[in-house]
C-alpha cells in the first residue's frame, strides 16, 4: 500500500484538514473576545501558539491510532476493511464540510455585512478604506465639541529582513502625524506611549494611564517591493475594536495607505475634518519612494551624539537631492544642522538656516519648518525670532512639540504665565514624560511659585518617575530658597543615582560652585572651561569658561581669573549690541562685574535683566556674588521689581484659571487617571 492510501486509510489528511479549520475557527473567536476584555497581546499569541504545535500531535495521533465499532485501537492492529478511514463519507468529513461552511459565513460576514467605518461615522466624505471593517460603534466621545484623545502605539515589525525595521517605526510615526494634522483630535506624545508601553500594562491600563478614549496598533511586514500593514483601532472604554483593515500593496502604495488610514479613524471617531486638513492629510509627503525611505530611516539615529547624527545628516541630503520638494526632509535637515551646531560645528547653524528657509519656500504651513527655523535661532540667540517661529509652528499644530521649548523661552522671557498655559497643554499630552514635568518646573520656578514647584517635585517622586533633571531642579529649588544642606544632599544622592550623566555632572558641579563648594569640583570646571568654554548650564545661566574664573577669583587667584571674565564680558557686550542674547547672559555679566567690585556695572547689568523679563529674586537673594550690593537701594529696586513681575503673572495664573488642572493632578496624588 503506497503512503498516501495508508495516510487516508488512518484518517490523517481528513484530521489535519479538520484542525486547520477548527483551529482557524478559534483563531477567529479569541481574537475577538480577547480584544473586547482587554487581554494582554501574549495572551493571544501564545493560544495561536499552542494551536501551532498541537497540529503535529493530532496527526501523529491519527496515525497511532483508529477508530473502530469497538472503541480506539493501535491503527497497526486495525485491518483495513475495519478502519474509520474505510467508506465513502464519514462524520470526520461532515466536520471538515461544516467547518469550512463557517469559514465562508465569517469572510462574508467581515468582508461584506458589516459596515465600514466612515458608514458608522456617517461621514460625507468617501474614504477609500481597502476593506476597511468597523467591528463596534464608537463611544469615545459623546459630545463631538469635545476633542478626542487618541494613542498611537508603535507599529509591530513583522517584516523578514531586520534592516527593515526602520519601515514600522516611520510607519508609526507617519501616521501619528497625519492625525496629528486633525483639531478635532488630541494625539498622544509618542514618548508618553513608549513611557506607558515600558510598564507592561493592558491595552486598556495604557489607555487609562494616557487618558485616552482610542488606541491604533497595527503591524507592517515588508518583503521586497510588497507590503503589508494591519492596523485597528480599540475602544478604551469598551475594549472593542471601532475598526480594523488589511492591507497588501505594493509598496509604491505606502502614502495612500497613510492617508487611507488617518481617513478612516477620522470618520470611526466622528471627529470634524476642515477642507484644509483633510487637504494636508491628502497631499503625500513626496512622490519619491527612495526619498521617503531615506527620510524615515534618518529618524534611526540620534541627534545627541555627533557621529549618529552626521549620519542623519547625510541620509537627509541624499532624500532632498532625490526629491528637492521634500519639505519634511528639508525641515528635518535643519533641525539636524542645529543639533550639529549645539554639539561644536558652530558653522553648521548657517546650514541650520538655509535648509529650514528652503522649507518654508516649499511649504509656509508646515509646523516642523518653522519649528526647524526656530531652533536655528536658539543657537544664533536672537530671542524674539525664536519664538515668533515657535508660536508659529504651535498656531499650525496646537498639540506640537515644540510646546515644550515655547513654554520654557517664554518664561524666561517675562511671559509666565503664557508659558504655564502652554505647559499645561502639553502636559495633558504626555503627563506621564519626565521631560514634560521638567519643563513645567521650569515655568513653576520662573514664576516663583515654590509652593507648587515642591508639591509637583513631589508627585512626581510618589509616581516613581525618576530623571536626573527632576533631581537637579530639585537641588535648584532648595539652593535658591536659601536650604543649601538640602540641595547637596539631592546633589550627593544623585550623583551615586546618575554616575553615567554628563548633564547631571555638568549642571551638579555648577550649583556646588553657587552654593560655594566649587574646590570639591574644580578640577571638571577647569576641563569644562577648556573643552567648551562657551557651553551655559541652565541652572544658573553661567557659561564654563566664567564658572571656572569664578572658582579661581574666589581662591584669590585674581590675575588668572581676568582674562576669562573679560572674554565673557566682551562676548555679552557684543550679543547685547546687536540684540541678540539670552537674559541669562546679562545675569552673568552682572555677577561677573560685581565679583569684579565694578558695583554700577553691576547694577546696569541687573536691571537688563530685569527689562529682558528673566525674573530670579531668589537666586539673587543667595547668590554670595551679589553680597556687596544686597544693601544698595539700586540692587534692592531691582528685587522688588523682580518680585513684584512674578507676583502680578501669578495673579494672572490664578485669574484665568491656568494652575487647575495642575492643581487637580496635585491633590489627585499618584495613579489617579488624567
């Protein structure tokens, strides 16, 4: 008897044909069920995994053994005549017929019954869903005046060849962008979701932690010129999912696929669409696909270090000479010239300029352009360009980034209380990015509010949220309070907690020297000084090259310490001509000349910074540099000047009602939903 006939004799080929069906079957139903009570997804992959490796045990069973009248028998000790597997139809085939009946009745209940989701959305517009399915009416948001909070999680990499992993997170980030596009919808910081993602929590505790009413996952595989995206969109509230699709395109296809799915959430969320938005939701990044690929593999490397980004830098100019209307390539290269800039390549901010320019020639409506010509400005310091551009990109893009860097200009530049209604906006972002709750500790600390700073310090320690800049700011808080035991205590602690931090080490070292205990750093002031005289901490706004004179002017090195501060001087007198500079410059000048016994200077020096709007009457108060003028009517006129601009932006806080959202995170403590 040939292997096939014994394979048929022992009812193999009918029990693997049975599996596959029924396993296929329960694919089906978990899938379903499990998204709607919020499984974690290794729930579901390891139930397809267990259906995987049990279809190599049910055929060595069937073979093993046989059915017969009188009960299972070794398939060895059947004879033929007497097997299961003999006669024309029998109930294994019944079971294979109506399993694939039920397979038909589920494609066309998914392909064909039930409706797409611009039909739930009974949008006006036609949106070309490629199969769309939506699978749940959606409740997100019951008053459609109200915005929708959307998390967009990265997009699983299925693709075969590991170089192409790039694709899945530019998918990701694409997409998050598009909607981001919408005003009707407030989507989620991608850091806020890599935050909650880190937690290993459910779909729906993800959910909770960002407060949000949907979620979009999905998975890209591709596989030479093919592609192949999944992606659906999940009820936070109900756990089910609003809509689904497939798709298996060429990869040529990749931007309508993009513009196919922001699209389609758009019309699932009932949310509104302005002929302009859906006008930039149509219009394809570029018509190039090599550029576009180029483009989306730049984003792989980091801007922090200079080889990683010199390598962005080149991926970039290779995207723009194949698509020279590529606006995002051309506003991405400038942000990257920028960070070239700030890492030593003083000349790269030239480059900064003229490719953001080139960007703005090509798209004045692009948010990122003039995000990217704003950051060129931070280097070149001409401050009120700065944030014309940054309020620009936020005008184009209410939930953009670059909230973070506007907030933080602003209150620095006599606009507190501006700036704590930006944060705020872009806190209910990203609540859970240490970066975010730094950034309003900056404005809280502008603004004087040191009650509010210590209860924000504070939850973010309860919530477990531990960054080395929440603990430098604060060390910053009890120095400038006059508590300097309780600041080196943070310093001493931190240290120990961030050994790997340059920044930590950088900033702790300028505080020590404020707080007068610089010999125990000197030897990194003077490196610093020497490697990058001209970098300014943030904490205390002086540049290195004057931190280090400092130190050797406080040791009675007098004659050591002049030319350094003369260099200082001579480069702030400079900036302040052409009006150019951060407010922190005219700070250092003014303590540079008081250290110096230059008292009217001094004075000059502090009333600049005043009229620039950097308001610091605490740092003053404790700054041992100023100890000669604390009794000077001038430098006591400028105290209360300071004081009394911190007080009138807190008054205004708390006419507009700015602090009660931040105010009701407080109270709420640790874990209480957004």
């Amino acid at each position: 008897m040939s292997l096939f006939a014994e394979l048929k004799r022992r009812n193999v080929i009918r029990v693997g044909g049975a599996y596959v069906v029924v396993a296929w079957l329960l694919i089906q139903v978990a899938d379903i069920l499990l998204g709607n009570f919020g499984a974690p997804d290794w729930v579901f992959k390891s139930f397809t995994a267990l259906l995987l490796l049990g279809f190599p045990l049910a055929l060595f069973l069937s073979w093993a053994y046989d059915l017969t009248p009188e009960g299972v028998k070794r398939a060895a000790d059947v004879p033929a005549e007497a097997s299961a597997g003999a006669g024309s139809v029998k109930p294994i085939d019944w079971m294979i017929l109506v399993g694939l009946v039920l397979v038909v009745a589920v494609v066309l209940a998914d392909r064909v019954w039930r409706p797409s989701a611009p039909e739930l959305a009974k949008s006006s517009e036609t949106v070309e869903d490629g199969g769309a399915q939506s699978e749940a009416t959606p409740t997100p948001s019951a008053d459609t005046t109200e915005p929708v909070f959307v998390a967009v999680l990265p997009f699983d990499n299925f693709s075969p060849d590991p170089a192409d992993a790039y694709f899945a997170g530019g998918m990701t980030e694409e997409i998050n962008s598009q909607l981001s596009r919408v005003s009707a919808l407030r989507v989620v910081s991608r850091t806020a979701v890599s935050r909650a993602l880190e937690s290993q929590l459910s779909l729906a505790e993800i959910a909770t932690t960002l407060g949000v009413s949907a979620v979009l996952e999905g998975s890209v595989r591709k596989a030479g010129d093919m592609i192949r995206i999944t992606t659906q969109l999940v009820d936070a509230n109900t756990g089910q999912h609003i809509w689904s699709t497939d798709f298996d395109r060429e990869l040529a296809d990749v931007f309508a696929i993009q513009r196919e799915v922001a699209l389609a959430i758009v019309a699932a969320l009932h949310a509104e669409l302005s002929p302009d938005e859906r006008a930039r939701i149509d219009a394809p990044p570029t018509d190039d696909l090599a550029a576009y690929q180029l483009y989306l593999r730049n984003r792989e490397f980091s801007s922090l270090g200079v080889a990683t980004n010199q390598t962005g830098i080149e991926l970039l100019r290779q995207a723009v000479a194949l698509a020279p209307d590529f606006v995002d390539a051309w506003a991405r290269l400038s942000w990257r010239h920028t960070w070239a800039a700030r890492l030593g390549d003083r000349a790269a901010v030239e480059e900064a300029f003229a490719t953001a320019r080139r960007a703005l020639e090509l798209d004045p409506q692009e948010p990122m352009a003039h995000f990217a010509l704003g950051s060129a400005y931070t280097v070149s310091e001409e401050v009120e360009a700065v944030i014309a551009s940054f309020e620009r990109a936020v005008a184009l893009d209410p939930d953009h980034f670059t909230l973070l860097d506007l907030s933080a200009r602003n209150a620095w530049t006599g606009r507190q209380a501006t700036g704590l209604a930006q944060m705020m906006r872009a806190v209910r972002l990203s609540r859970n990015v240490p970066n975010v709750r730094f950034h309003a500790g900056i404005v809280l600390r502008m603004l004087g509010d040191h009650r509010r700073l210590q209860d924000w310090l504070d939850l973010a320690a309860a919530e477990g949220m531990e960054w080395h800049r929440l603990d430098l700011q604060r060390a910053s808080m009890y120095a400038t309070q006059g508590h300097p035991r309780e600041a080196l205590e943070v310093l001493e602690a931190g240290r120990v907690r961030w050994p790997d931090s340059r920044e930590f080490e950088r900033e702790a070292a300028a505080l020590q020297l404020f707080l007068g205990q610089g010999g125990a750093v000197r030897g990194f002031l003077e490196r610093q000084a020497q490697l990058t005289p001209e970098s300014h901490g943030w904490m205390t706004g002086m540049s290195a090259r004057t931190q280090f004179a400092r130190l050797l002017h406080e040791e009675g090195d007098v004659e050591r310490a002049a030319p350094l501060f003369a260099e200082s001087l001579r480069v702030n007198e400079e900036m302040y001509a052409a009006g150019r500079g951060w407010p922190t410059r005219w700070l250092e000048s003014a303590a540079i000349r008081a250290l110096q016994g230059s008292h009217e200077e001094a004075l000059e020096w502090l009333e600049r910074t005043f009229r620039s709007g950097y308001y610091v009457p605490g740092m003053l108060a404790h700054d041992r540099a100023f100890s000669a003028l604390r009794d000077d009517p001038r430098f006591q006129a400028v105290m209360t000047q300071m004081s009394d601009a911190q007080a009138a932006q807190r008054a205004r806080v708390e006419a507009e009602g700015i602090a009660l959202e931040l105010d009701a995170m407080i109270a709420a403590g640790p874990g209480a939903p957004p």
